[in-house]
C-alpha cells in the first residue's frame, strides 16, 4: 500500500443506505484507497454493505465510525467536501480535475479527506464550512446528482490517475507545519468565543460573521505556528477582559 494513498481518507457523512457503504467501499479499493471513515452510519454493519462491497471487504472491516464530522477529520490538514449544490454564502471551489493535484501532493505529507454527504441532502453549510474547498464533480447542469458511490468512484479515480502521474503542485507553505483540523476548529471555536465576549458578535443575531472569518481562514491554510500566534492573541485579549 502506498503512503500517499494511505494518508488518503473518504468520509461519509450520515449514510442511509448500507449498500451504498458496500458500493463506496468497493470504488475506493479499486483506485487503491483504503481508509474508510463513517459519521453517524445509519445501519453498519450490514449484510447488504458487505453484499454490495465484493472484495473490498477489508475496508469495511477496518473502517471507522465516529460521532461527529470533526473527529473524522480532526488530523487532517486537508479536507475537501464534495457538493453539487450552490451555497449562499460562496465557498472556495475546486472541480475534481483541478483538485487532484493538490491532493496528491499534500497526501506525500499530510492527511487528506474527501467528504460525502448524505444522499438525499448532501452536507450542510456547516459541514461545508469545515471543509477548506467545496469540491465540484463537473455534470449535466439539468441533472448534476450522482449516487452517492458514483460520486466516491470518480473522485477515486481522478486521485488514483494523479497518483500515477506524480504531478507535482507547486505550494508557498511549509505541508510538514500544516494545522490540522481539530487544531483549526479549536481555535475557530476560541474565536468565536472571543468575539462574542467583546460583543462584536451577538450571540441571539451572529449572522455570518464567523461563516465568513472561517472562509479566510481556510483559504491561508494555517500553519501549527500561526495558529498558536492568533491564539495567544485571543488569550491576551481574554486577559484583558478580566
């Protein structure tokens, strides 16, 4: 199994249908994807996930079921979620083909997650907001829904032909220093409690004040470094507040 791959996780949020587990399970082992995460499973295990798995059986015996969408990607320096809805608030949008160099090339370091929501609504804003791209299968503008492991199929596949190729992506930060997400959500969360402290934020209207600072923020790709400077920040106001 290659490194790269391994650093490579598809996560599932709130699957329905125990099928379409199977199914996820069997399009990312044909693209060499092994990591398999699952948020709130409706039902798993199940014979059908494993009927409909074939000989990806293995990925189903190690994949991981968690509470929540943060703990799914809570080591992840990357995180992508995949949507074809547009959103209100407009996030940073890649289409798979674009995306898969960048995903390679921070899987050579770091881990990667490639989000799924549920198949009748996909992910919500919220979801999308701990995403730092929404990711776009280009379709049929009069019809652009796939099945939920027709989605996870062409996403692996792009990811696995990038991964042949090796295509490097040229990048301004330091990938090793990267934050990853559960130290990103923890200072978004420290903010959001800053804010509301100096009433900058009200806490009955809070309108998309943070929605937005999040944007920002995803988009500069925190580092470990910056991430504890803009925290100590926060604390040094806290302080202040005493």
């Amino acid at each position: 199994m290659s490194p790269v791959l391994q650093n490579i996780r598809v996560v599932l949020v709130n699957p329905s249908h125990p099928g379409n587990i199977g199914a996820a399970a069997r399009a990312m082992k044909t693209m060499g994807l092994q990591q398999l995460y699952l948020v709130q499973p409706k039902v798993f295990p199940d014979p059908e996930a494993q009927a409909r798995a074939k000989q990806a059986e293995d990925i189903l015996a190690k994949a991981k079921v968690v509470n929540t969408l943060p703990e799914a990607i809570a080591d992840c320096s990357l995180v992508l979620g995949a949507s074809a809805r547009s959103r209100t608030l407009v996030w940073p949008t890649l289409n798979v083909t674009d995306a898969r160099a960048q995903i390679i090339h921070e899987a050579n370091h770091n881990k990667v997650a490639v989000v799924f929501g549920r198949e009748r609504t996909g992910l919500t804003n919220e979801e999308i907001q701990l995403c730092h791209y929404q990711l776009n299968i280009p379709a049929n503008p009069d019809y652009s829904s796939l099945n939920l492991a027709a989605a996870v199929q062409v996403v692996a596949y792009e990811i696995y032909q990038q991964y042949l190729t090796q295509t490097e992506l040229s990048v301004s930060n330091e990938h090793n220093d990267l934050a990853a997400m559960a130290e990103v959500i923890g200072f978004y969360e420290h903010m959001d409690t800053v804010l509301k402290q100096i009433n900058y934020v009200d806490p009955e209207r809070p309108g998309q004040i943070m929605a937005r600072l999040q944007r920002l923020f995803n988009r500069t790709r925190l580092d470990k470094v910056e991430i504890n400077i803009l925290r100590g920040i926060l604390k040094a106001v806290q302080k202040k507040l005493i």
